[in-house]
C-alpha cells in the first residue's frame, strides 16, 4: 500500500485485523482476475466480507478549500475491479464516519456508482468483473454544487443532487475510508491496481484525457491538447453597469466571480448568452475568472 506521492493507505483496523488478514497483494496473474488490457499487472485483493472493521484509510493531505471548512474540491480516481458476486451496491469511500459507523458515501451500483436518489445516472459503462478507471470530481463549492462522474474517459453525469458546501456525505475531513460501509451491508470483493486523489476538480478534458484502466498505473501528469485560442475576458464599463465578454471562437470555458480573492468562494455567474454577459456596479468588490 505504499505510495508514489503522498502518505501509505492503512489498514483500519490495524495491522492485525480483519482487514490486513483478508488483503492480498500480488499480479492479476497471481490473484486469478484478467490482466489490465492484456497486461499484466500488480494488483491489491480487498476483501468483500460485510463488516465494519474492513477498509483503508487514506491521509489525502488537502487542506480545506472551496471556501469551508472541508476539501469541498477534489477529484478522486481509481483503477477497479469489482467482483461478480455480492450484495447490489458496493461501497467505494467512506467520507462522513471517520469511526466508520455509518453508510458509505460513494458506492458502485448495478454497472453505474454514485449515491442516493438521482446519484447513479450513467451509461453502465462501469461493469462487474471487469477493469475499469472510474473518476469522481467534487466541486461543492460550484453554482450549483457538483460531483462530475467518468468512466474509462466516457463522461456519466454532472451529479447535482444531495451536494453543497461542507456537505458532510461529500466534503473530505483530514482522513477518509477506501470501501468502508459502516452499515455493513453493502460491500463486495474487488481488485484494485491504482488509486489516486487529487486537489481540486478535474476538467471534462483533463477526465476524458485519462482514458480507461492502465497496467501501469494512473498517470500523475496529465496530457491535454491545449485550448484552440487563449480565452481573454473583455470587460466595459459604465457608471451604472459592467459588461463581460470574451470571443465566441473560445468554448468550453465558464465565468465565474468571487466577491474575495483572500479567501475565494468561486461560483458560476448566471446569464451568460452567447460568451457575454451585462450585471449592475453593486456595492464592494467583485472579481471574475474563466474556467475550463
């Protein structure tokens, strides 16, 4: 369980519990699962057992963003295997029980994942018993709040439903618990060859860009094609109002303002028609950004 960036998942009951008793390590080869694209690959057994005591608690080390006092900005990445058999849903992190006493908060279900009602839209591209690289990007600080599901570089959902600042089922505290349930009954065994979070939500380019499930791991640098013209925001004003603007050749980017650049609380400006937009000159500060 040791890392390439960051701190070593560990065990959480302890080295000498059920969950380091029932982890195996070794090549797809050894454990008996398909190779990773037809190559083989070394890979991490979790154990399906519906228990409490079994995850994997993960140091992210991210500090609070978004404008609380949670990681409401994150993009969580894995290479997974879900197993065949077992109860319909199977608990992919645990976010809100540190002590792992409550559900899960993110859960493979019947070929798509997510949460709760309005959670599992998709296209079912996240089969059982198969690999898969699944991405889960948080912004609960975005207008609306919003978690933006991938599967294999396929895009799922732009999930809003049960989202918000410091949402306690998807804002990060110091720790989290990698396939924990603590209802203990919705876990199922899986294979995993690669995890990886990082700070701050992923673009749609940047999630199609990482593709599908890779032997050799998630990559840490991402390649993506650089935007067909740098965006320059234009800005008018008058006494009484401000216009926004930017060239209608540039897509794919959205505006959006904070009243603070101390402690920034980025929210999408409404409105926008055709790469522009007219708001009335307010009392104190407002500041503007594009962001792809």
């Amino acid at each position: 369980m040791s890392p390439t960036i960051g701190k070593a998942l560990q065990y959480f009951d302890g080295p000498a519990g059920l969950t380091a008793a029932g982890t195996r390590f070794g090549t797809t080869t050894d454990l008996g699962v398909p190779d990773i694209n037809g190559t083989p690959a070394r890979v991490m057994y979790v154990p399906g057992d519906l228990s409490n005591q079994l995850g994997y608690i993960m140091d992210h080390g991210i500090k609070p963003n978004g404008g609380g006092t949670k990681v409401n900005q994150y993009t969580l990445i894995m290479d997974v295997l879900v197993g065949t058999s077992g109860p319909g849903a199977a608990s992919l992190l645990q976010i809100s029980s540190l002590n792992n006493t409550d559900d899960g908060d993110l859960f493979w279900q019947g070929s798509n994942f997510g949460q709760g009602a309005g959670g599992y839209n998709g296209t079912g591209q996240f089969t059982a018993g198969e690999w898969h690289r699944m991405v889960a990007a948080y912004d609960e600080a975005a207008n609306p709040p919003v978690v933006t599901k991938f599967v294999d570089g396929i895009k799922q959902d732009d999930w809003t439903a049960n989202q918000g600042l410091d949402n306690p089922r998807r804002a990060l505290q110091p720790t989290a618990i990698l396939f924990g349930d603590g209802d203990q009954d919705e876990r199922r065994e899986m294979w995993v060859n690669s995890i990886q979070i990082r700070v701050g939500k992923l673009s749609d380019a940047e999630m199609v860009a990482l593709g599908g499930p890779s032997a050799n791991g998630i990559p840490v640098v991402l390649a993506v094609a650089a935007p067909a013209e740098r965006p320059r925001l234009n800005i008018a004003a008058t006494a009484a109002t401000v216009t926004l603007s930017w060239s209608l050749a540039v897509t794919g980017f959205t505006l959006e303002s904070t009243p603070s650049l101390t402690n920034p609380t980025w929210s999408v400006v409404a409105g926008v028609v055709n790469n522009q937009i007219t708001v009335n000159v307010g009392t104190g500060n407002r500041f503007y950004r594009l962001r792809q």
